[in-house]
C-alpha cells in the first residue's frame, strides 16, 4: 500500500496498482498527447470507455461518469468556447457547437463521427462523461453553479443544456488557470492564395 491524497486532500491509503508517484501536470500532460500527430487506437479508447467502465462501475456508471466529467473539466480548465470546440475535438469526443447561449442556459450540440459510431455499435451510448465536462466548464467560467442534461439525442446527434444558477455562486474558489490549447499549425502551402481581383 502507498499513501495518496484523495479529493479532500487528506491522505489515503491505495493499493500499490493504483498508487501514482506524483501530481499529472495536466498542461503537460494535454500538449504532449494533443500535439501529437500520432493518434492513440479507437479500438483501445472505446473497450475501456465502453466495455471496461461500464461493466466496472454497473448501475452507477451515467452518474459517475457524470462526475469523472466534471473532474475532468477542473483538470482541464479551458478559457473560451472555442478552446472548449478543439479540446471535444482532440479527445475524440466529437465535434461540439453551441447553439444558443444566455444568461442561465447554454445550449450546445455534439455531432460527428465519435458520436454516429457510438450510436451505431452500441445500444445506449452513454454521453454522461462529455455532459459533466461542459457543466463543469460553465461553473469554472461563471463562478456558479451549473448542472447539466442530455435535452436531445439520437443516432447521430446529441444536445445538451448547461444551467447557471446565479443565485449558488462558488464561494472560496481559486480560479484554475486554463490550459493552453494545442492547435495545428497551418503549412504555407496548405494555404490557398487569395483570387486576384
């Protein structure tokens, strides 16, 4: 058994297997996989996102996950909707787009590839993860509390509804510092040049 901390920073006793030798620099960790022109298996990412975890976790898997989705989103802080588009790209997770946005609701759809296979292989898919990140997202960027739901979903769409209550502000809260997002550098001649006018 090792000692770690766990999430109320106070020290846990884990078993060897689970045991880590330090704190993942999540900035660094990020850029060294997202800038990597070497993308890892499919194969691997949905046995254990789709075969592993839910067999795993049972009936409590969505509600974890959910969770998992949120802690991931303080490990990954990002600092603009755009930034949230390319880090749901580079994760696999799909192409996301925010469809509408005020002052207590955000409403974004996730569309793409990742999605339509998911849909097609599996016979409920679970998006619960990608929903606890974009509620956690909004918390982080508004200082409030957000939840959020899957308000549509079928074969080759899905949306979902981030509410902000502005009356549960997030007290004793260090901002995290967002990460930097990796974006692909565009070649000289990958640019096309303007028409001639």
């Amino acid at each position: 058994m090792e000692t770690g901390y766990n999430n109320d920073y106070t020290v846990a006793r884990v078993p060897r297997f689970f045991a880590w030798k330090g704190i993942i620099m999540t900035n660094d960790f990020y850029s060294q996989f997202a800038g990597n022109s070497i993308k890892a298996s499919i194969l691997s990412v949905e046995i254990l996102r789709d075969a592993l975890i839910p067999k795993l976790l049972g009936d409590d898997s969505s509600g974890i996950l959910y969770w998992a989705g949120k802690d991931l989103a303080r490990q990954f802080p990002v600092a603009s909707d755009d930034d949230l588009v390319t880090f749901f790209e580079q994760t696999g997770w799909g192409h996301l787009v925010v469809i509408t946005t005020t002052d207590d609701l955000i409403t974004y759809e996730l569309t793409g590839e990742p999605v339509a296979r998911r849909s097609a292989t599996i016979k409920s898919p679970d998006f619960m993860l990608e929903t606890g990140f974009l509620a956690e997202q909004s918390a982080l960027r508004t200082n409030c509390v957000s939840e959020a739901k899957i308000t549509f979903q079928n074969r080759m769409r899905l949306r979902i509804s981030v509410t902000i209550d502005h009356n549960q502000p997030i007290v004793n809260h260090d901002p995290a510092t967002p990460i930097e997002i990796v974006r692909p550098q565009v070649e000289l001649d990958d640019v096309q040049p303007e028409e001639a006018q």
